[in-house]
C-alpha cells in the first residue's frame, strides 16, 4: 500500500481525512495520522482499516525520522513555523511534501535541493492561501490565452458564521484561530495599489477604510485591506495591473464595530498586563480610559468613542459583557489582545448546531482588443456541522486531492512551490466543484476606480 503520513488532527484536517480514507480502497492507501493527541488522532482515524493513529511529537527527532521513512507522501497539517524540520527530513529521505502554510523563506530555500531530488514540495494549497490562487490564475490564464491583458485584480476572502447561526449584533463567530482575528492587520500598513498609485492604510485607520461586496442570495458584505496586496503581484504575473487589493471579508457593520478595540488599545499584543488573571472583564475595560472621580465605565468610554446614546455600537459592546464586573480574566501574565480574545470567546464560539460560512470574492479587470472588460467570481461554502465544517473542507480538500494528484503522477514539477499551475489547479478546481465548492463567474461592463481614464 502506499502510505501517507499525516502531521496534525486538528480542526483543519477533518475533511481531508475523510476524503482520503473514502479513497483509501480505490487507490490503495494507508493513512498514519499523527498528533501529540493520541485520542485526537483515534477520532479522526473512526476506525477505518486503513488509517493507524499513533501519538506523534514533532520535537521527538527519533520518531519524525523514522515515520517519515515509512512514508511515500508527508502531509504537514502543523503550524507553519514548525514545517521546517519535517520538510528537511523529506530532503534526507526522499520523500514528497504538501502543506496550507504560506512559503516561508526557510522553505523557499530548499526549493534547489527538492528539485535535485525531484521532490513536489506542494505550499499554499488550502483555502486562503490555495483556492484563491487557483481560482484567480484560472481565470488570469484564460484570460492571456484570448490575448487580453488583466489591468485590475481584487480577491477577499473571510471565513464567517452562516446565515441561518448568525444570531448576533455582530454577525460573527469564530470560525477558526481567534488569535488570528484579533491581530489581524497588526505588523505594519496595509499595502496596495489602486489605479497605478500606491496606497497605505496605517493600522490605526485599517477597519474604517473598507470596500463594499454584494454575493447574490447573502446580501451585502464588507472587505478591509489585508496587509500586503502586492505579495504574489509577480507570481501572478500582474506587475504591469493598475489595481492590485486583496481582502478579508466581513458583514456590514462589523469593521466599524471592531475599530473601537482598535483604538482603545484594547488589540495590542506588545506588553502584558499586570495582575491579569485577577481584574474582571469591566477592570479591564478601565483601564484603557482616564480617571474620573464620579464617572461610570460605561460614561467614561462612551465619551471616549463619541457613542450616542442610540448608537448601535453600544449595544455590539453590551452584548459581549464586558462591563461585568463578577467575570474574572483568569490568565496569568496576558496581553490586553489576548485578554480580548477571551472575553470574545465567551460569545463567538460557535454553538453545537452552528454552521460556518465561507465567502470568496475575485475581480478582475482586463483589455482586448481595446475593449476594457470585467469578470466577477463569487464562491460561497456552508459548512456541514462542527467537524466537516466550511474552512476545515475549504482547507483540507484541496490538500488531499493535491497529494493524490502528487503520488499518482499527474503533478510532475518539482520543487518548492504554490497552485499556481494548470496541472495543478485545473483538476483540483473541477474536483472541488464536486463537493460543492464552485465559483459562479459574471462577465459584465468594466467599472474599476477610474473608468473614463481622467488624470488624477
């Protein structure tokens, strides 16, 4: 049989061990699923005869080496810092690679001696990064192949509650790491490029500059800058585009909402707060606003924020507690960002019966013979219940058929790369349309930011 070792039986990993075992038969393989949670890895494995669970320590250099040999395909389903010791062992033994992490410069440096060994070290390829590349160079070929030349290309994405669990003021739960959400944009300016011209959203300004979507059959949407635009702005081949924005999606409302933690301090990760895990939610609340003799916390950051009495921001705050002063922090030596993402996860875990939601947005503005023309792409995925949800499928689909693809010969080209390639991403696109994840395209008049082509 053919074995695949899989690192990591998290969250993201249930839909790709699934779809897998469900292959295992056909395609004659063995599934090792490995976790520092033993009982972890038992559940996803459901006793199938073709799946081993076994406790599995990264640090344990002994044992990655000796799981590694074993395998013909290693997944990496771990943290993306920790992929580097894993992808080195694959360079030792010989063996091919896949993960949903970015490209660190650590891995893009064994891009030489994985193609030395023609070894597939497959990167990006879960949902974001992954079904945006390959949905985006899907339609950018097609594009160039008619001869035309892309001049605006936008892409959001967001993971968010779907509309039949959307319950709250905020329209939103956590999907996936909370951590993630609360320093999204932290780490320096938003970076893009809009009509030729650079632009910078200093982080302070990020949520209160955003862009308006509309998703047929959801409604309306919302999308803030993510922080570099124009990372893949040459691996798309798009040097030469006057419009370059990539985005995290949001319902109406929320970034607003989000941009008074912003600017109370409250999402700051850089320094720790003392006597943290004995304050209460409404001690910690006060300690972003100035002493007042006889001033409420709840007049004191009303005046802090200018919010009117019949503000709906008010309410979006009530609604998360944070002015009780019977709920305790509880964490030992925490950051007022990790303290925040406590008091949201009292509210935004999503419930038993709650389904995630996940929205993915292209545009792209594109010249032929001297016709300026537009193609809207709109996916939209509901998960199914709180194992084999929308980003676990969105993730971990497209890095199970990619391994399939890798270790049944349809993808030859080796080295350290991304989905950016037709024998990649025609296939696993049309696979993905099977488990319900398809694009919708709409050809229609080119809008972009300065249609009539007036010097600004």
């Amino acid at each position: 049989m053919r074995n695949i070792l899989i690192i990591g039986a998290g969250r993201s990993a249930s839909s790709l061990i699934q779809y897998l075992l469900q292959k295992s038969d056909a395609e004659n393989l063995h599934l090792t699923i490995g976790d520092l949670s033993l009982e972890l890895a038992q559940r996803k494995t459901n006793n199938h005869k073709n799946a081993t669970a076994i406790a599995f320590d990264i640090f344990n250099e002994s044992q990655r080496h000796i799981e590694i040999q074993k395998a013909d395909i290693v997944i990496s389903m771990l943290p993306a810092h920790m992929h580097i010791e894993v992808a080195k062992d694959c360079i030792t033994y010989k063996k091919h690679m896949v993960t949903a992490s970015y490209v660190s410069d650590a891995m893009q440096e064994l891009d030489a001696a994985a193609k030395a060994n023609n070894l597939i070290f497959m990167n990006e390829i879960g949902l974001d990064p992954g079904i945006d590349h390959m949905s985006a160079m899907k339609i950018i070929d097609e594009i160039r192949d008619q001869g035309g030349k892309v001049i605006l290309f936008e892409s959001f994405c967001g993971g968010l509650v779907a509309p039949e669990s959307d319950n709250n003021l905020w329209n939103y739960k956590f999907t996936w790491a909370p951590r993630n959400v609360v320093l999204a944009g932290q780490g320096g300016a938003a970076k893009f490029i809009q009509e030729g011209t650079y632009k910078y959203i200093p982080y302070h300004k990020l949520f209160r500059r955003t862009e308006f979507l509309e998703v047929e059959g959801y409604g309306r949407f919302e999308g803030y800058a993510n922080r570099d635009s124009l990372k893949y702005r040459s691996v798309y081949g798009l040097d030469d585009a006057l419009t370059l924005y990539r985005g995290t999606i949001r319902r109406v409302g929320f970034s607003k909402a989000w941009n008074m933690f912003v600017q109370l301090g409250m999402t700051d990760d850089s320094y720790k707060i003392d006597n943290s895990e004995n304050i209460s939610y409404r001690e910690f609340v006060n300690l972003f606003l100035p002493f007042h003799p006889t001033d409420s916390v709840e007049i004191k950051l009303r005046l802090q924020l200018g919010i009117e009495q019949d503000d709906i921001m008010w309410d979006k705050l009530l609604e998360l507690d944070l002015f009780n002063k019977n709920k305790i922090v509880g964490l030992k030596d925490a950051s007022p960002a990790q303290i925040l993402e406590k008091i949201l996860t009292d509210s935004w875990t999503l419930e038993e019966h709650d389904k995630d939601m996940i929205v993915m947005y292209h545009k792209f503005g594109y010249e032929i013979n001297g016709v300026e023309k537009q193609i809207d792409s709109k996916m939209v995925c509901i998960g199914d219940d709180q194992t084999y949800t929308a980003m676990a499928k969105t993730v971990g689909l497209p890095v199970a058929m990619a391994t399939l693809q890798i270790l049944n010969g349809n993808i030859k080209t080796p080295g350290v790369q991304l989905p950016i390639n037709k024998e990649v991403y025609l296939p696993i696109l049309n696979e993905l349309e099977t488990f319900g994840i398809h694009f919708k395209e709409t050809e229609m008049r080119y809008v972009g930011y300065n249609p009539d082509h007036i010097k600004l």
